[in-house]
C-alpha cells in the first residue's frame, strides 16, 4: 500500500535547516567550474569560451517567452508537447562506466553565472545532510557515487473509485540507488543540481532524444497546479515519494527523503512540492545587475516565473490567461519566513 510522505520535485530543491551550512571554498568552486567546462568544451571541439558564451547568450528568446535558465538552447513552445533542450555532460558512473547528466542550478552565484544555471542558494542547506550525494572530478569529470537505474518500466494504476488518489499501483521508471541524489556536493563544499538521465540501464522517462554528437538533451516541458493556480512549464526530475516519481515520470531518489529539516509547504490543507520554493531567490540576468543581493525591479514576475518558461503569447490565446503573478499569493515567503522577493 502507497502511502504519503512530503515529496520534492522539479528541479530544485528547497531545505530548511536549523544548523547554517558550512561555507564552501569559493576559489576551489571556480575551479571547478573551470575544470567542467573545459573538458565538455573540449568533448565538443571547441573553446572554453566559445562553450561559456553559449551557456550564458541571452539572446535565443524574446521577452514575452520569458526563458529565464540560460543554458536552456532551444524551447518548443508546441502546445500539448512542449520540449527544452539543455546541454548535456558526461560524468562517470560508481563502477567507471560512463553517465550523462544535466546541471540546472548551483548554490554558488559566480558558479552559476559561469555556467548558465539558475542560482539557488538554498541548495547549500542541503550540503551537511545524508540527502546530499558526495562526487569527485576525474579528468575534469564529474565521478558519482550513486546510480540511476533507468530499466524498470513505469506502471501507473488508480485506486477504486471514488478514491482514485492515491494510485493503487506506482511503479516509478528509474530508480535511484541508496548513495543518488542529484543534490551534488563537490570537493570544495560547491553544490550542483546534476541530475542524471541516462547510462547503461537506459535513460529517463522525461527525456525525449539525446543528441551525442553536440551533446545536447531534448526534455519534456510540463505543466502543474498549485494552490488552484496553473504553473508555468518546468522540469520534473526527481522525487522521494514513489507515487509523485510515476505521476511525474521522475526517478524516484529515496535518499532526498534524509535531507534534514525538508519543509512542507501547506497551501488549503494540501502538501505542496517543496522543490518550487528555491525558486524564488534566482537572480533574473535580464532585468537586473549580476551582483549577489540585488533587488527585483518586478516583484509581481519572481513567483510566476519560478519554471523553466512561461511560455509564448501566442500559445496561450485560447486557454485559461496567465497572469504575470499568479501563484504569488500563496507563496509570499520562502522556507525562512522572508519575503519573496
């Protein structure tokens, strides 16, 4: 029998912890960063530069489409079927064997800036707890010391009407092993959302095609409600709840269950995914300076814009309007009680 527990899903992940998280070497974060870049630069045949300039353009998508990951390269904004595609990098699996993962956020903000990812700081939080998954750089690779297996097939059955929640049959698609969580802690304290999404068992079930000669990964763009509100686009990748990894087609990461101090976020008696709150301390490189701390011109975009991508104008004529600042009015403040900004 299924039975519930607080999950998280997306593609961060939001902790409070009583204890502060030690601080991580920022020189040595850098570094690594440098190491990454220059071995999947090199993978691709071309510069370092070149590799970082395409991670950070921030001219592939208009405004109104509201794209704010930077390394995200292509968005099909095809209703019913919408894709992202990300950058894809090669680590290496526990026993050698090679794994391709996708890096979306980074708890460091000049580590984010270099990259193209999301900045969230509050995956830091995480760093000290058994949720967190330690890895080394070989060859400026990332080397993992958990696993995904991608074999099992996702079985999906609801429970007897009218009880149709939870599903009497939840049978997650990947399976993440007892040391995987895509919460990655480097050599120096640096903390990564890498996630994995394909090896030799297979790949994940959101994934769409994998191009290995520009190494590049297509990705299933979802939609999701919270609160009553439609969200925006995002990512689902990973959960600690078995029913919300085959709902969501998501691996399911047991580990993420042993970060400390997960927050439940309750909105109208209902358990909210955690993993959409970090959201709302990105920094927007568009509408403000690259400099850690500085405000939001717009507060009304913050919470709205906390997926993958709101989505093109013209794809939404004819269903329900998104406003700008939907989905703020439940989530004015983050897992420490501040104001959303």
């Amino acid at each position: 029998m299924y039975r519930h527990v607080p999950a998280l899903i997306g593609v961060a992940l939001a902790l409070s912890l009583a204890v502060p998280a030690m601080a991580a070497d920022g020189d040595g974060a850098m570094q690594e960063a440098d190491e990454i870049l220059s071995v999947a630069a090199e993978q691709r045949n071309v510069s370092k530069e070149e590799f970082i300039e395409t991670l950070v353009a921030d001219d592939r998508f208009s405004a109104d489409q509201n794209v704010f990951l930077p390394s995200a390269l292509a968005v099909d904004f095809t209703e019913n079927k919408p894709t992202v595609t990300l950058p894809l990098y090669e680590g290496i699996g526990p026993s050698g064997e090679p794994t391709h993962f996708i890096i979306t956020e980074a708890g460091d903000f000049e580590v984010a800036e270099m990259m193209g990812l999301n900045y969230a700081p509050k995956l830091v939080n995480g760093r000290d707890t058994a949720g967190s998954q330690q890895v080394t750089i070989e060859n400026g690779m990332i080397k993992f010391k958990g696993d995904v297996d991608f074999s099992p097939v996702r079985a999906l059955a609801p429970g007897p009407f009218p009880n149709t929640f939870p599903p009497a049959t939840a049978q997650p698609g990947s399976v993440g092993d007892a040391e995987y969580s895509p919460l990655v802690v480097l050599p120096s304290g640096s903390v990564l959302n890498a996630i994995i999404v394909a090896n030799g068992t297979g790949e994940h079930d959101n994934l769409v095609s994998i191009d290995q000669d520009k190494r590049t990964v297509v990705f299933k763009l979802l939609d999701g409600f919270q609160g009553g509100d439609q969200y925006f686009y995002h990512i689902s990748t990973e959960s600690n709840d078995i029913a919300a990894a085959t709902i969501e087609s998501a691996t399911y990461t047991p580990r993420l269950a042993r970060s400390a101090g997960v927050r439940q976020e309750r909105t109208g008696g209902r358990v909210g995914p955690a993993g959409f709150l970090a959201q709302c301390e990105r920094r927007d490189r568009r509408r403000q300076p690259r400099t850690p701390g500085a405000e939001f011109d717009d507060p009304r975009r913050t919470c709205a814009d906390q997926h993958l991508s709101a989505g093109s104008r013209q794809q939404q004529a004819g269903r329900q309007q998104l406003q700008p600042d939907v989905g703020c009015a439940h989530q004015r403040l983050d897992s420490r009680g501040n104001r959303c900004r």
